[in-house]
C-alpha cells in the first residue's frame, strides 16, 4: 500500500475539494476546512488507491526571524491504514521546511485536543509542554506567539499552554490505533483542555536542520 501525498496552494482548492475534505470523516465540517482555505497557505491530500484518507492546511514561515511549520488543521481518516497517512502528511510537512529552509533549526506547531493526537509529533525534539518538564521564559513565549498566530490568544494560558475555549478552529485530528499505549503522563497533560467548550493544547517542538535532512527526505 502506497501513500499518494500531493501539495497545492489553498487558492487552488474548489468547493468540490472542500467537500470531499469535509465528508471524508473526522473532526471538521464545510465550515472548518472552507475557514482553513482563507486562513493558511498549503493544502495537502493523503490519498490511498484513489481515495481520500487525510488532509492538512498548513503554513511556512518566519515568526521573528524563526523558521516555522504551522500547522493550522490536520485530519487523519479512521481506518487501518491511518498511522502511515499521518506519517505520509507529516512527511510532506517536513519536506517542504526542508525546501524553505535548508540548513536551518525549525519550529513546528499546532493544536491539540487529546494526547492521541501527539503522535504525529514523536519526531520531534524538545517538545513543549511536555511531562516532567518546567517551561522557561522563551519557550512560554513561543507559546504566546502561537496562540497570537493560531488567532486564540485572547483565551490562552500561558503558563498550561491551554487555550480555555474557542480554540478549535484547527487542530491535528488524529485518533491511535493503540490508544490504551498512550504514556498516562501526557495524558495528564490534557486535564484542564475543556474539548466541550473548544479547549485546545498548543505544542510546538523543534526540528534540528540535520534532523530535518532525514525527515524531509524523499
């Protein structure tokens, strides 16, 4: 089984693209992916013989001189086969922060809503928040650039790294296939998210330019 990934600019999509994003199953209605388009620059599919099996929005960028992969909505279809789709979206991910910045350190962010979800972050280092570790001041403030980038800083805690609520315009939707594997300490971490009233998680990790050689290779 191969993974067929391909990348477009958000301006390219059509209502029939948001369509089949929306019905394919998973956290996001027409709606959320219509918003998505509007908010973030690249647009990539997962497909498997054909059929569509993940999607991600998602931006390259400099936040203060930084390179960033930000992450604004990423969805894995529940089937079999959704470890190697998350993989094969982070893949491309990577590769494209490869392409924009060659032989530099990049930050890589999102939102969260369960510690499932934290899988398709395994790659990378220096996760923040993470169990059994205190933040300093310039991890907390990559925090706050976050949330201010993702558009839910007005509900954001910085020292939890929770948004309180409003926060799910975008998230990494994703479900494990061996949930009861989930490390109960990260677990923990998602105590306070409140997914009821739309709590999210911000985590963002660091990619070092020699790791990302191998990530981002095709």
């Amino acid at each position: 089984m191969a993974i067929q990934v391909d990348t477009r600019d958000c301006a390219a999509l059509s209502d029939a693209d948001l369509d089949e994003m929306a019905s394919m199953g998973g956290a996001f209605d027409i709606g959320s992916v219509s918003k998505a388009k509007e908010d973030w620059v690249l647009s990539t599919t997962a497909r498997v013989d054909g059929v569509l099996h993940g999607f991600m929005f998602a931006t390259l960028e400099r936040i203060g001189g930084t390179p960033c992969v930000l992450l604004g909505l990423l969805s894995v279809k529940r089937t079999s086969k959704r470890d190697q789709v998350l993989k094969g979206l982070m893949g491309e991910a990577y590769h494209r922060a490869l392409m924009a910045f060659p032989d530099e350190d990049v930050v890589v962010g999102t939102r969260f809503v369960s510690a499932e979800g934290l899988e398709g972050f395994k790659q990378l280092g220096e996760m923040i928040p993470r169990p059994g570790h205190r933040a300093v001041g310039e991890e907390r403030a990559w925090g706050r650039r976050l949330a201010k980038r993702f558009g839910v800083d007005t509900t954001y805690d910085e020292q939890s790294f929770v948004v309180k609520s409003n926060g799910q315009s975008g998230f990494l939707d994703h479900e494990s296939l061996k949930p009861e594997k989930t490390n109960p300490d990260i677990a923990a971490q998602f105590a306070t998210v409140n997914v009821k009233k739309g709590g999210a998680l911000i985590v963002h990790g660091w990619t070092m330019a020699e790791d990302l050689v191998k990530l981002g290779a095709r």
